[in-house]
C-alpha cells in the first residue's frame, strides 16, 4: 500500500472553531487532493495542490483553506467550522496521471456540534 | 453542473448473477475513466480503468466498457460475490490538460450481492 495516512481519524469540534486534518504521505507523490464525501453528493473536490507551495481550489472550497510546506504534508483547515462541513474528508496522492488515479487515505470523520 | 453523473444510487443482486454499474459523462475532454470501489470506515481503492482509446477493458470479473459517441460507461461484475458489496465510484479525468491533474467523481452505487 501507498503510505498515506490521515489524522486525526474522528474529531469532534465546536461550531465557530478552527480545524486543521493533516495528510502526510511517504510516496514523494506530486499531486495531494482534499474531498469531502456527503450522502448524495459523492466525493466532492476541496482543493488540490501539485506542488510544494502550489495549491488550488475545487469544487467546494469555502470554508476551506490549505498549505503544503513540504512534499510529504497537506494540510486542510476549517477557518471557523460550521455544521455544514459536518463531514468525512478524504486525502489522496496521485503520481501524475498514472493508470490507476489517486490513492487515497482512511478518511477523517468530521462532526461539528 | 455534475460532469460524471451515477444515476442509480442502489443496485441489488443475487450470489453469482452479474452486477452492472452505469455511469454517464458530459465532459467531452474525458479521455480517462476509472472505477473505485469503497467499504464503509474506508478510503476508495482503485479497481479498473480505461482510456479513451479502447472500448473495453477487461480484468478478471470486472469488465469496464467505454461508449465514446453516448459518453457511456458501465462496470459487469461476473459472478457477483457478497464481498462486492461496496459502493462503486466512477470517475474520469482529462489528461491532456496541463499541469493539474484531477479526477472528477460521479455520486457512487451502493451494491449490495445478496447471497
């Protein structure tokens, strides 16, 4: 398996407060992608970063901000979470575009009170 | 405006039948499709692809077939086995753009193989 590893793997936080998930992958992969998956919507894509300090916005990006200092690490933060963003997020990693997509890690379940 | 669209978001199915798993796009800059498969308190994991050069891609029970001119793909599991049962996301990309590399998701179908 691709090392990639997401933490925590469930938080609960207070509305109005800010959270930050970590991905940290040992695969030296360029590409490093947040998504959200909710009921009938699927994954939806956060931001995405293809580079060291390189990131962009997907679909769902309010509320959301990342960095990437560094290869191994992305990080995804909840300015000020809203129930909203009661969800569970999901980092993955992509070579480039390799035949089999993105790896993706187990998934931080979200719940904001 | 959903690009990759799963309009079945359940499918049931006998041990053993095949299972077949739809999935249109309207992207025509599509030239790449995947399928991941997902058990719950889990990450996707990749399970078969095709690019738009072909029109079938075959790998043990799992046959993904690509209709170019329809922007259609459709996933045959023969025979369906209870550890089938996962949800299945479609998924494709567009691989002659740039520098980005991005995988758009369709919404997912749950299978369930009952034995």
């Amino acid at each position: 398996d691709a090392g990639i590893t997401q933490s925590p793997r469930h938080k609960v936080t207070e509305t109005g407060t800010p959270v930050t998930l970590r991905c940290h992958q040992t695969e030296n992969h360029r590409y490093m992608y947040w998504y959200r998956q909710d009921p009938g919507h699927g994954l939806r894509l956060i931001h995405y970063s293809y580079g060291v300090k390189d990131t962009d916005k997907g679909e769902v990006s309010d509320g959301y901000s990342v960095s990437r200092s560094k290869t191994e690490d992305f990080l995804l933060t909840l300015e000020s979470a809203t129930s909203s963003q009661t969800s569970v997020y999901f980092c993955a990693i992509s070579l480039d575009r390799g035949p089999s997509g993105y790896t993706f890690g187990s998934g931080t379940r979200l719940t904001v009170v | 405006d959903q690009q990759v669209k799963q309009n079945s978001p359940s499918l049931s199915v006998q041990e053993g039948r095949i299972s077949i798993l739809n999935c249109d796009y309207t992207n025509s800059m599509f030239d790449y499709f995947l399928w991941y498969k997902k058990y719950p308190a889990e990450g996707p994991t990749f399970l078969i692809s095709i690019s738009s050069i072909k029109d079938k891609n075959e790998d043990g029970r799992f046959t993904v077939f690509l209709n170019k001119s329809a922007k259609h793909l459709s996933l045959h599991i023969v025979p369906s086995q209870p550890g089938d049962s996962a949800v299945y996301f479609c998924a494709a990309s567009d691989r002659s753009g740039g520098s980005n590399y991005k995988l758009t998701f369709g919404k997912g179908t749950l299978l369930t193989v009952n034995p």
